[in-house]
C-alpha cells in the first residue's frame, strides 16, 4: 500500500501542517512519496522520495499546473491514496485530481475507521463512515486530526514538471488585517457568536466581558454580519488564543471556531443547543437561550 | 451573457439528527429546509452581477433533490434569479460528490454559460467538492472559497480567503466557476413584490435520469452521533440556579474570578 502525500507551502514556508500527512500514512500503515511545490533550501525532514517542483517557476497557486504535476507523481508512483490538508490549498486541488482521475474523493477524513473512513456531517454534528469504490482514492485530512510526525532524514529528489493551459492567473497575496485587539494575551475571552441574534444584543455580551475583566472575542458570522469588528475574530481565519477562562456565548462550535480556541485553560459554553459541536470542548455546558442566561450572570456577578 | 447559479436545499444545522431507517444519513422528520448558507452568498452574488451588467445577463438556479427544494428555488428566484431548473431526484442524498458535479456539468454542458456559482461547500455533507469538481468536468477555469468578486470584460478577479486571514488575488479568465465562502457579501432579504413576481417565474424540472450517467465511487455504510468526548458538566434548569452553579465552578476550578 502506497500514499502519495501532497505537501504544502505558503508564501516561501513549508507548512508544519504537512508532518500531519506523514502521521496520518503512518496509522494507515502506508509506504510514503510526497509531491511538493516549493524550494530546495526548505525541505522537509522526510528521508523518502520527493518529487519537487521549483516554486519559483510554477507559483504557489496555479491550480491548472498543481493538478498536474500530481497527475505526473501519480504515473510515475502509482499510489493506492492521493492525501492532501483539507485546507484552502487542499480542498481546492483534491477535487481537481480526483476528477481527472475519476476516483473516489474522502473530505475532512477524521479517522480510520474499519472498512474505510470516518468523516464529518451536518456541521461536525454528526459523524459517517464511508467506503471508497475506486482502486485509487483522494483524501483530505481534517486539520489536527492526525498528530505531527517528523519522519526524519533527506529526501530523495525527483525534479518533475508540467506544462499549463489554465484560465487562472495568480496576482500575489493580501496580508492579514491588522489586529485591532491582541487576544493572544487576554486572560480571559467572552464571545459572541450568532445565538444572540442580533447586534443590538452585542452589548450584553459586552457587559459580561466587562464584568469579568475580559476582552471581547467573536466567531465569524457575527464578523461577517459586521456586529463586530474583524480584529475580535477567533478562529482558523482569525486569531488562535489560549486564555485562562473562555466563554462561548451562542457559539455553536464550527470546526474552524474550535481550532481557534481548543487550548484554553477553562472553557465555558453557553448554547440553546445541547448537542452544539461546542460542547465537545466545553468544560461546562449551560443549555440556555444566551440573551436570558447572560444578563443573569452579569448580575450576579456584580453582587 | 448567461450566468447559473447551484444551490442545495439542507436542513436547520440546530436540528437534532437522526439516522434513516437505511443507517447511511439522516432522516428528514421534524426538519426544517432551507437553503444552504454558503450558496446565499452565490445566489447573492450572481444576482449582483447581472444588476452591474444593466439586468442583461440571463440567470438560472438549479438544484437537485425531492419536490421540496421547489420552496428553496423560490426564494432564489425572489432574490432575483430569472428561471429555475430544478432536477428532480428522490435519491440526491445517496449520490455522492463526483456524481453531483457530473449532473451539473450534463446539464452546463449544452447551455454555454460563462460564469458558474456555487458555494464552498453545504453544511450537512461538507465535501466541499461539487465547484470545483464541476469546473473540472467542464474545463471552466476555477477558484473556491472567494470572499471578493469583481467582474469585467470576460475576467473576473476575485480573493480566496487563505488561513490565519491572508488573502489570495487571482484572475479568472470566462468561462469560469467561483466556489463562495461566508461573508462575500450581504445576502437580500427578497422584498414581498419580489416574492410575488418570483411565483410568475419558469421552473423547469428535468429528471435525474436524463443527466446523471456516472456511477457513484463511494458508499456511506453508516451515519451516527459521535460518541461523547465531552467530560464536561452540563447545566440545565432555572437561569437563576445556572448562572450561581456556575459562579460556583468559576471559583473553584479557575483563578480569575476575585
């Protein structure tokens, strides 16, 4: 059995989120070859074979070109599984090979579980375990779900190249916006997410954050909606922060929320919902509706 | 020009689920349909465009599905999509990604559009496929997971929304399909003219059968709750009572309470 594993790079950086596709080959027990589109001074510590592609020449993002010079390390290796992140960079290439490929494509796979794969549904609610029908599969792996792991070693060099046609032209990137609020060194975070309902409701929030001395943090639909400036956002695509006190007003815990929040010392989530994904991490569950639990607590908190 | 957008009707994500009697997804009871939030932000954005471009681009919606995500095109179309084309499939749910897309593609293939939406993915299945899967069969030039559209002379320039907040700026040459992630824009509440005007507009119903000749690559085998990691305490009852439990915990197990 054989992975071909499709690192990743951002900007002129391998992205440490690669080791988790050596972790991952290892609990499925596979012989391993990575694909990478990057640098020669910026290898990864992996002692099998790497067919590299200079960044330089082929950009960071030309999909077109991406998907083909997969395509070629497939010819050459024959792997039984294509694995990539299930990030921005995965979830957009993946489709593109398994397509030409006509295979099976596994999102977000959870775990190995027998006789195929555990993945997500309904918004990490609930689980499925799949079965691929094809002899050759396409993977992408949920962020952490597999642990880091540094095989160790130099790679054997494979140079390889394809040529493009795509109707896609990379412009360069945009850098983050600045931080408004530094949550990294809050000791404690009160946010909101969309089970306040409204924006009007944001101030209740603000008044417990108050109370207890906290910064406000937000998740990305009360960001979207523009109740609260982007600067508050916890998460994948905001900032990731490890108070000693958490609280999670109406949030019900999309996997990029989570990501963002996991590590704090003491998690504390208030949703109508008991089910909510948020209550996997939580360490206290209060099952209410937000707008009439938080002000309670704001009150008696000020006694 | 003639635009499609794709949407799918799912249920309300606060919904408890439960598996059907095949075990392989959830049963529809007591759900509540609506349409998936990322292909708002789609319908929203292809409605967009054909207003930029003076109303003259001709834009369909289509969906898949059993004859309740008729109510989910409506909306679509009181939102400002010109005709819908609803294909009617009972077994959507057990088709898998690559199979939707080959459906979509069969149906794309003889109409000629030149710019395709859809969303980044539907919050129950999640595979996050379809777009770009689609795009692929096509040979449409792609890019998902935009949070910026704009749109000029045949190209479209649009920003991908990468990890930790940076941004990716990429051109598409037409034809071209764009998957949209949350927050591209502000989708429309459809206005009650618009929603009577909607009811006047074509749907068109095509069964599956004529459109769909890919074999499914892969089978669900089961669909269940995760088992509960969760060791935390769960407060229920009276907020009074919650609110001083939880001071209670507060102290005790944290320090930043004084």
């Amino acid at each position: 059995m054989k992975a071909l594993l499709i690192g990743e790079y951002r900007d002129g950086k391998l992205l440490d989120s690669t080791y988790e596709l050596f972790g991952f080959a290892a609990k499925l027990g596979a012989e391993t070859a990575m694909l990478l589109v990057g640098r020669e001074s910026e290898l990864p510590s992996y002692g099998g074979t790497l067919y590299l592609a200079d960044v330089g020449k082929v950009g960071e993002y030309n999909p077109d070109l991406h998907k083909k010079l997969v395509l070629a390390a497939v010819e050459r290796e024959k792997p039984d599984y294509i694995v990539f992140q299930h990030s921005s960079y995965g979830w957009d290439l993946a489709p593109r090979v398994a397509a030409s490929l006509k295979v099976a494509q596994l999102s977000e796979v959870i775990s190995i579980a027998e006789g195929g794969f555990e993945l997500p549904a309904c918004s990490q609610k609930m689980r499925r375990t799949v079965k691929p029908a094809s002899p050759v599969v396409v993977l992408t792996l949920q962020g952490g779900a597999f642990p880091g792991l540094k095989p160790g070693g130099t790679p054997q060099l494979q140079q390889i190249d394809a040529e493009t046609t795509g109707g896609v032209t990379f412009m360069g990137y945009e850098a983050a916006e600045a931080k408004g609020v530094d949550l990294a060194k809050a000791e404690v975070i009160v946010s909101a997410g969309r089970g306040i309902g409204k924006m009007e409701n944001i101030p209740v929030i603000a008044a417990l954050a108050k109370a207890l001395h906290a910064e406000m943090g937000a998740s990305r639909p009360v960001v979207d909606s523009g109740w609260i400036e982007h600067g508050h956002q916890v998460g994948t695509t905001g900032q990731t922060v490890s108070p000693k006190l958490y609280i999670a007003c109406g949030i019900s815990g999309a996997i990029q929320h989570l990501a963002g929040m996991k590590k704090s010392g003491f998690i504390v989530a208030i949703n109508k919902d008991k089910d909510a994904p948020i209550g996997e991490v939580a360490d206290v569950l209060v099952v209410a509706d937000v707008m009439q639990f938080v002000p309670t607590l704001t009150a008696k908190l000020a006694k | 020009m003639k635009i499609l957008v794709c949407i799918k009707q799912v249920p309300d994500m606060e919904s408890r689920f439960r598996p059907d009697s095949a075990g392989v997804w959830y049963a529809e009871t007591d759900l509540a349909f609506r349409i998936n939030e990322y292909d708002e932000f789609a319908v929203e954005q292809a409605v967009r465009l054909k207003e930029q471009l003076g109303g003259e681009p001709e834009l369909t919606v289509l969906s898949i599905g059993p004859d309740r995500v008729a109510e989910a095109m409506k909306k679509a179309l009181a939102m400002g999509c010109d005709r819908g084309v609803h294909v009617q499939d009972t077994s959507a749910h057990l088709r898998d990604p690559f199979q939707i897309a080959s459906i979509i593609a069969a149906y794309a293939k003889g109409e000629q559009f030149d710019l395709i939406f859809t969303g980044l993915q539907s919050v129950d299945r999640g595979s996050a496929q379809v777009g770009v899967a689609t795009a692929e069969i096509l040979n449409f030039a792609c890019a998902s997971t935009i949070v910026k559209f704009e749109y000029a002379d045949g190209v479209a320039t649009v920003k991908r929304e990468l990890e930790g907040g940076m941004k990716g700026i990429v051109q598409l040459k037409t034809p071209a399909l764009v998957t949209c992630q949350l927050g591209l824009n502000v989708p429309r509440y459809p206005t009650l003219p618009n929603i009577m005007k909607a009811k006047k507009k074509e749907i068109v119903v095509v069964p599956v059968a004529d459109l769909l000749h890919q074999e499914p690559l892969v089978q669900t085998s089961s669909f269940y709750a995760p088992a509960k990691k969760g060791t935390g305490i769960v407060l229920e009852g009276d907020v009074a009572d919650q609110a001083e439990k939880l001071i209670a915990i507060l102290k005790e197990k944290t320090a930043v309470l004084r």
